[in-house]
C-alpha cells in the first residue's frame, strides 16, 4: 500500500492507495511545533482504525510547503514505516515540464496539482485550490506549468478581517441569500464568499483569454471548493482529492528510484 501525504499551511491531508484505489483518508491540523512520535501516534491511530496495518504500508510519498514538517514526517516514516519517503522535490520526475522564472520558487503541492489534473483531465487546463490561499495554475496541452496567480483564501481573508478590525466578528461561511446584506453577519459573508466567487471567475476568465483555447478544463480542488461550486458553475470538475491523486502518480513515475537532476 502507498501512504501519500499532502502537508499544508492549515491541513495535512494523508491517503492510502491500495494500487489506483484511494482506500481511505484523513485530515490532521498542521502544528509545525509537534514532532514525530506525536504524528506517528495519530497516523497509526488512524490506519488502525480502517484495519490497516503499519506492515502494510510499503511506500510513502510526500509534498510539503512546511519545511520543517517535511523532516518530522521523514522521520515518521523511517522510524514506524521502516520508509524513506519520496519527497516531491527537486530531482523528482512529475511529469510537468515547469515554465516559471525559477521552478525551485514553484509550491510542491501546485505541481503535485498540476501533474494530477492534466492525468487526469488533460489539458489545457487551470487548477484552482481553494485552500488557505485561492490559488490559480494554468497547464498547457503539451504538460507544461505555466504560471499562476496566487489570492488570500475565505477563512484567511475572515480571520484578516476579525483580527484587524475592532467591530467585525467571526462568521460562518456560509453564502447569504442576498448580496446586499442587511446584517454585518450577512454583509459579511457576501463579501467574504461571494466576492470570492467572483474572484474566481474573473481570474478564470483572464486565464482563459490568456491561454488561447476554446476549450479549457477548470478544476476545482481545496477544503472550500465545494461551497465555491455551490454558488458558481466555473468549476467543470470539483476533485478533493487531486493532490493525493497526483502524489501517486508521481510516485509511478519514480518508483524505480529517484532521478538526478531538476524538478521536472
């Protein structure tokens, strides 16, 4: 079984595959100050409990935009998976040819997206990951990373707003019915989710002028993905689990050992 780990600003998300199956997955609270034996309790807790054995994981692989937790989960998976984790890196084969200025200035997780969406859905596509940042990244037909762009997400964009303001509190994120809200609680969220939304669609939009195609496949993925697909039809696809998806494939590619040279 290959154990894949997606570790984010807010989430660290972990999924088993048993072969192309996703067999199981879970969410943990990233605390960059917690270490190995804390998150190896949880992780075998949580195999535990859908009859997964640590015997049975015989691969590991990982992105991170958390170094330091990169090495407390490589630590994790040398002492309780008797493992060397493939770490998504430089020197990792994805797939993804990267047309950025500096690849090595690229998130992990954005080219994890990006090798994941054009498998699955080809391309051109734009990945769009409402996480703790809205993050936008564009894939051309021919595999390669263009670029993006990069927004505050709903729940950074609220904690922003109840932290710097003396009057504004706390809201659940939730669309109101109306735009114009009649309560601070309502105005809010309109502005909050449904100025998000239109974000979105502006930005897709731009993207899509930019990438000169009649047909482009708009993926949404991240924890706040649905509720943005509630409230627009700019998504043609809505998968939770892209990053894990895109993990085991780049795990495909390189499961014959790691090759030298640059993220590719």
């Amino acid at each position: 079984m290959l154990l894949t780990i997606d570790i984010g600003n807010t989430n660290i998300t972990l999924g088993v595959f048993q072969e192309a199956d996703l067999v199981a997955t879970w969410r943990l609270s990233t605390t960059p100050q917690r270490m190995a034996d804390e998150y190896g309790l949880n992780v075998i807790n949580l195999l535990s409990l859908e009859g997964i054995a640590t015997k049975q994981i015989d691969a590991v692989a990982i992105c991170s935009v958390v170094p330091p937790l990169t090495q407390v989960f490589t630590e994790l998976c040398n002492r309780y998976f008797n493992n060397e984790p493939l770490v998504v890196g430089a020197g990792v084969r994805t797939g993804i040819k990267i047309l950025y200025d500096n690849p090595r200035d690229v998130g992990a997780d954005r080219i994890v997206d990006a090798a994941s969406a054009f498998q699955l859905y080809g391309g051109p596509c734009i990945i769009v990951d409402c996480g703790t940042a809205t993050v936008l990244d564009a894939v051309s037909d021919k595999a390669e990373y263009l670029g993006g762009a990069i927004a505050p997400g709903l729940r950074l964009s609220a904690e922003a707003l109840f932290s710097n303001t003396s009057q504004l509190r706390r809201v659940e994120l939730a669309a109101p019915r109306t735009v114009i809200g009649k309560n601070t609680t309502h105005a809010l969220q309109a502005g909050l989710i449904l100025g998000n939304v239109d974000l979105i669609e502006g930005m897709v939009k731009r993207f899509k002028a930019e990438l000169n195609s009649n047909v482009v496949k708009v993926i949404g993925t991240g924890g706040q993905s649905p509720l943005i697909a509630e409230e627009s039809d700019v998504f043609d696809f809505v998968n939770l689990d892209l990053t894990l998806i895109g993990l085991r494939i780049i795990y495909g590619l390189n499961s014959s050992g790691i090759q030298k040279g640059e993220l590719q």
